[in-house]
C-alpha cells in the first residue's frame, strides 16, 4: 500500500535531486496524467492512479511527441 505522506517526501526528494520544481513541471505532468489542467494535486493523482497506470499515460505522451 502507499502512503501519502511518504510518498510525498520521496517525490520531493527527487525533486530536489534533480533541482525540478514542482511549478516546472505541474502542470505538464497534470495535463499527461490527467488530460485537464485542474485536477487534484499530483500525489493524490499519482497515487490514485498507482504506478503501471501513471507509467503507462507517461509513456504514451512521450511517445506521441
């Protein structure tokens, strides 16, 4: 099972690693996952989605660019 709150500091984690801010890439990630710009944040869309769907919809997107 996931849990928000780690989930959370992990992708923020990652985040920082890479030195990405979540103003840089909310939106674009929103729109793949989501196909709308107004959703709800993106670890709830992440995790609602769960991993294979969000890897899935990522990969079409990048695919069809």
């Amino acid at each position: 099972p996931l849990d928000a709150e780690a989930f959370q500091d992990a992708f923020a984690a990652w985040m920082t690693g890479e030195e990405i801010k979540m103003k840089d890439i909310g939106l674009p990630l929103r729109v793949a996952l989501t196909g709308t710009k107004n959703a709800p944040s993106i670890i709830d869309i992440l995790l609602v989605l769960g991993r294979k769907e969000v890897m899935t919809r990522l990969e079409a997107v990048c695919h069809s660019l």
